[in-house]
C-alpha cells in the first residue's frame, strides 16, 4: 500500500513534468494518487493545494491545471469533494486580494 506521503510526493513529480500536452496517462496517474491516499481527506486537499499553487505560480501551466480541474472535479474521498475544495480555495483567494 502506498503512504500518503508517497502518493503526495508522485503527485508532486507528475505535475512538475507536466506540459500543455497532457496525457491521459498523466492525468490517471494524478487520479490514482489522489485515491491511494484515501485515509484522510488531506488527499483531495493537498491535491487541490497543489494544483492550485502551481496554477498560481505558473501561469503556462493554468490552461493544464484548468483542464485537469474538469477532469477530477468529481472526485470524492471521505466525503471531501475535489470541486468544493477547490472552490473554497479560490474563494480565499479572492477574499484575501480585496
């Protein structure tokens, strides 16, 4: 079984080499990581963490991030959902720049 650290760092390395052209293998791996963390709800935050900072901090990579945005927003683990996660973090976002 994969700890969540692990999962947290694969994750980290498969967006770090990612470019605009995703694949849909890249974007599976980026689902199985999420979901081999399942044993607590930072998964789905960290991942929305993730994404999000690089989005951020990368504009390049914001066309990436969107499209990887659609294609887990249905996500769910324990209950924390990928779209709400990544709604209240935009939403922060926005409060704190106004």
């Amino acid at each position: 079984m994969t700890s969540q650290k692990d999962s947290v760092s694969e994750l980290q390395s498969i967006l770090d080499h990612l470019t605009l052209d995703i694949s849909d293998t890249d974007l599976d791996n980026i689902i199985e990581c999420a979901d081999s963390a399942s044993s607590e709800d930072t998964s789905i935050n960290t991942m929305t963490d993730m994404i999000y900072e690089k989005c951020i901090s990368d504009r390049e990579f914001a066309k990436t991030g969107a499209f990887i945005c659609d294609k887990v927003a249905a996500l769910e683990n324990n209950g924390t959902k990928f779209r709400s996660t990544l709604l209240s973090k935009v939403q922060l976002d926005y409060k704190g720049k106004f």
